[in-house]
C-alpha cells in the first residue's frame, strides 16, 4: 500500500503541475493582452531588432550603389554625369561605412534582456519602430508622421 502511494502521488503531481502551468506569451501578444484597445488601430506590427533595422539600411545604400553603376553603364558618353555619379556613389560608401543614427539611438535605449524592438505601422499613417518594456511602449522612434488633413 506504501509503495502504492509513493508511485501514484508524484505522478498525481506531475500531471497537476502540468496542467496549471501557463502558457507563455509573444511579446507581441504580451503587448495586445496588455493594452487590447490599441490592438485594432496597428495596420502592421512585427517583431525587429538593431541589427535588422542596420541590415535594412545597409540593403537600401547598397541598392542605390548598384542603380549607380547601371547609370554609368548605360550612359557612358556623358563625362560629367560619370562625375556626378562617382561623388554620388563615395558619399553613399561614406554613408554605408558608418553606423545608422536610428541604430546607434536604438542602441542607447535597447536592453537585449527585458526589451522588445518593433516595427509599427499605424491607421493615421505614422510609421517608425518601437521599444516596447514590460509589455509597455518605453519609445517610439518615429519613421513618418501621421497623415493630417488642413483646414480648406
């Protein structure tokens, strides 16, 4: 009957603690479960990084770097767009050689353990990236303004 008892109890315990743990959640969802009101008013919300926004960018000068040479590979018989395109070209390598400002901000605030980094696009059109701690937006880095209609 001991021995009955030392099997049945730990296994009655196994399967109690396995149907009372919880779930764990995205740090999207984390987010929305805090905050459900703003849920609908996001057209586009994802998880990101420092190093993704740095690779966006970099993928950006790169693709200006190659319309460049397709430029100077048709257009070879005007010297001074040649010119132009050469300056062009070192200014965005200058770019390109450098880190981000939007990286090197993130960087300062960005706490790889505790913080979140997304990409937000909202119905009134503002668009940038946020930092989200705790389940709460710590910052916003704001790509684009919302789009406001003037008076007439």
């Amino acid at each position: 009957m001991r021995t009955l008892s030392n099997i049945i109890v730990p296994i009655l315990m196994m399967v109690l603690a396995g149907c009372c743990s919880m779930t764990t959640l995205s740090p999207k969802e984390a987010y929305f479960h805090k905050h459900p009101e703003l849920r609908r008013h996001y057209l586009e919300f994802w998880e990101t990084s420092p190093d993704a926004v740095a690779d966006a960018e970099n993928e950006k000068l790169t693709a200006m770097i190659v319309l460049i040479h397709n430029v100077q590979n048709q257009y070879t018989n005007y010297p001074d767009l040649m010119q132009s395109m050469d300056v062009v070209e070192k200014r965005i390598q200058g770019f390109r050689d450098k880190p981000f400002p939007l990286v090197v901000e993130i960087n300062k605030v960005f706490d790889l353990k505790t913080d979140t980094l997304f990409w937000y696009c909202q119905e009134d059109g503002e668009k940038g990236h946020m930092l989200v701690r705790d389940g709460d937006c710590y910052r916003k880095f704001v790509a684009e303004g919302p789009i406001t209609i003037g008076k007439p």
